[in-house]
C-alpha cells in the first residue's frame, strides 16, 4: 500500500511541475522534484527570471497533513521567540513580489496559519491582501502560484503581526517583475519586500538595480539553487542576498545542527563592484560584490511544511530563505532595533557591522547575533569560519544585531 502512495504522490507532484525533472534521493526513498517554473532556459538568459524552489517527495507520505520543518521549530532553532496569538511578532508591512495569479491564496494563507496559531486574513485585508501589478489579474502558472504560497506563509511564520501583501506580476519577464517591484515600494507601510526569483547575470543588471533603492525599504532576493553561482538580483548591491543552509533537527524538532546546503547559490559577481559594506571581506570577494549575505534553512531533505491548494507540501530551495529572512528582519526591527533606512544601512550598519559577532554556538553568548557556519559546500566554494561564498555571514540567531 505504501509503494502505491510513494507513486501516486510522485504522480501528484509530477503533474503540478509540469515537465519537472527529479534530483538526486534521499536515504528513505525521497526525490527533489524541480519544478518547471524554476528551470532557466537558453531563451530566458536577460528576459526572464525563474522561481528557487525545490519540492520534496516521500513515498507513503500524503498531502493531508503537515510534515516538513514548521515554524515552531524553526523559531527555537534561530534563537527566536515562541509565538503565541496576541503577541506583537513584527510590524508593518512585507511585500512579497511574484508572477502571474494565485486564486487560492487568501484560502491558502489561512490554512496555514489556522493550522500553525497564527493571525488570519478576516476580509479586511489588515493581515494579508493582493494586489495587481498591472491593474488587471494576471493569468494562473502552477509553479509560481507555488512560490507565491511559501513567500507569503514564510514570511507570515517569522513576523506574524506583519501584514503581508503579494504584489502579482502580469508575467516573469524582467519588465514585469520589475513593474512588481515599483508597485510594492509604494506601498503603505512597506518595510521589506521579497524575491524569490532570479536569473543568470546580464550586462544591463547594473542599469536595474535603481528598482531596489526605495527609501526605509530593505530588500531580500534569493541567492540561487546552483551551488556556487551567482544571478540576479541576488548579486545586486542593493538587496540582502539570501543563501541557504542544511537545518538538522531531532525528531522531537530540538536543533542539532547546521551546515552549508550544497545547492546555496553565491560567489563574486561577474558584473558588480564590490559595495562598500564588504570592504571588510575584501581579501575573499576582492573587487566584486560577493553573494550571499545572510542564510536560511533551503535543503528540501530539512524542507519547511506549505500549505498549497489543498495539499502539505515541503518545500525547499533558496525561495525559503528570500521570504523567511524578511519576516525574521521585520521581527528583529519590531522588537527594538528599529526598521533600517534602506538595504545598504542594513547591509552596512547590521549585518556587516556586526560580522564579529558570530560563533558556530551562539547561544553560549548572548552578543552573538549570527550562527558562523563552518561546514558543507556548494559548488567550488567550502563554509569557511565568519564569512564565505556558501552561507555569507552565516545564520540569524536571536533578536538583536541585524
């Protein structure tokens, strides 16, 4: 019976990602599925971005309930609080930018907060709302509604009193997305926006990173799922590059340990001068901006629990870490640090001012603000004590310093 539900699941996921490609399996029968929304073809290189999310199959594992890491056990393991209703967990607004339309995503979103004790969207759109980039609503895709779910229930997990809003794009061309962008810096109240998304790096990016340049707005893109290269807009000057982490927990969910996810996107850019905010890495990225900055949980086998048009997934890849770091930044900055003025100031003044303060066992001190991580691999690069092109400065731990 189990080897006909492993099947019939595969079938399922198989069916969502269209023509998906399986990656590699786990040591129970698991298989990373990608999903047709975050491949890059030839004909996409500088016109159009793909998602950075990877899907986990489990045989005998249905889709009723959920069984990947939740936000529970993610809190304990980044030093952060418990969550509990009532609470003031972040504040303000998180934009979260996707292409094409989401029809369940209200739907959605309150399942997975019902499910988890978080705030739900009542119709008034004070917890979560949708907004069309292009005025009109847009045309469905299978994989970016997919993307659109763990951004936005990711984002809602780490700051729960946040209001999260999905700017929907017309498409996943440059022009569209980057229309998403403007669209979400005018937001009321907007302090972080997401992108999940990216693409190969192209001679025109520099002309485009003005996008991520709204004032008080910090700025989170995903790093990649190609361990050791670079797209963008995660190489941008202008964003907080979110690379990805292999997150261990015991079965009862307590934190044993973590280390660079061999998939973790980063290196220096082909294209973008080293920022000043890194001048204090500059023997490792020398004269280019070096990705990615700060990291995240993005193994599928360690993979987050999302609740997608009826059915738990798991989900991992660089998009879990985009969303999740916003939430976990909206939080830090709601509990007492104050909201930065723009990414550089968070880059410059938080993150990279604070590259010290981090230790492969932070909860031995309390003045540690990162966990160093300082194993695993992605690509050609190896974790590194403080920071490295696998996992940047490392991991969030606690409250304070970013």
């Amino acid at each position: 019976m189990k080897t006909w539900l492993g099947v019939l699941m595969l079938a399922a996921f198989m069916a969502v990602a269209g023509s998906a490609a399986a990656q590699g399996q786990g040591n129970r029968g698991e298989t990373v599925i990608v999903p047709d929304s975050s491949k890059e073809r030839p004909e996409d290189f500088g016109r159009r971005a793909h998602t950075n999310h990877l899907l986990l199959s489990r045989p005998g594992q249905g889709g009723g309930a959920p069984w990947g890491l939740n936000p529970d056990v993610i809190r304990a393991a980044y030093g952060l609080p418990a969550y509990s209703p009532g609470d003031a967990a972040g504040a303000q607004v998180i934009a979260v930018v996707d292409a094409y339309d989401y029809p369940t995503a209200v739907a959605d979103f309150n399942a997975f907060s019902q499910q988890f004790g978080l705030p739900q969207e009542t119709g008034n759109g004070d917890v979560f709302e949708v907004i069309y980039a292009s005025g009109q609503q847009p045309k469905y895709n299978s994989g970016w509604s997919q993307e659109a779910a763990l951004d936005i229930e990711w984002a809602h997990a780490m700051a729960p009193s946040a209001k999260i809003v999905l700017v929907e794009t017309a498409s996943n061309s440059w022009a569209d997305l980057l229309q998403g962008v403007d669209v979400a810096n005018g937001v009321d109240d907007v302090r972080e926006v997401s992108m999940s998304w990216g693409g190969s790096e192209f001679r025109r990016e520099l002309s485009y990173d003005g996008h991520f340049a709204a004032d008080n707005v910090v700025y989170f893109a995903s790093s990649g799922d190609s361990g050791g290269k670079t797209i963008w807009p995660g190489v941008s000057p202008n964003v907080v590059s979110a690379g990805g982490t292999t997150l261990n927990v015991s079965v009862t969910g307590g934190f044993l340990s973590e280390t660079g996810w061999k998939g973790s996107g980063g290196g220096g850019s082909k294209y973008e001068p080293r920022p000043p905010y890194q001048y204090a890495i500059r023997a490792i990225v020398a004269s280019r901006r070096g990705t990615p900055d700060l990291s995240f949980d993005a193994d599928p086998y360690t993979g987050v629990s999302v609740y997608w048009q009826g059915s738990w997934l798991v989900f991992g890849g660089t998009s879990v870490s985009a969303p999740s770091l916003a939430g976990i930044i909206n939080l830090v900055a709601s509990s007492g640090t104050g909201f930065a003025a723009s990414s550089f100031d968070e880059l410059g003044s938080r993150i990279y001012a604070n590259l010290a303060y981090s230790s492969p066992s932070p909860s031995s001190d309390p003045s540690y603000v990162f966990r160093d991580i300082i194993s695993g691999s992605a690509g050609k690069y190896r974790c590194k004590p403080s920071w490295d092109f696998v996992t940047g400065v490392g991991s969030n731990w606690g409250l304070s310093g970013k």
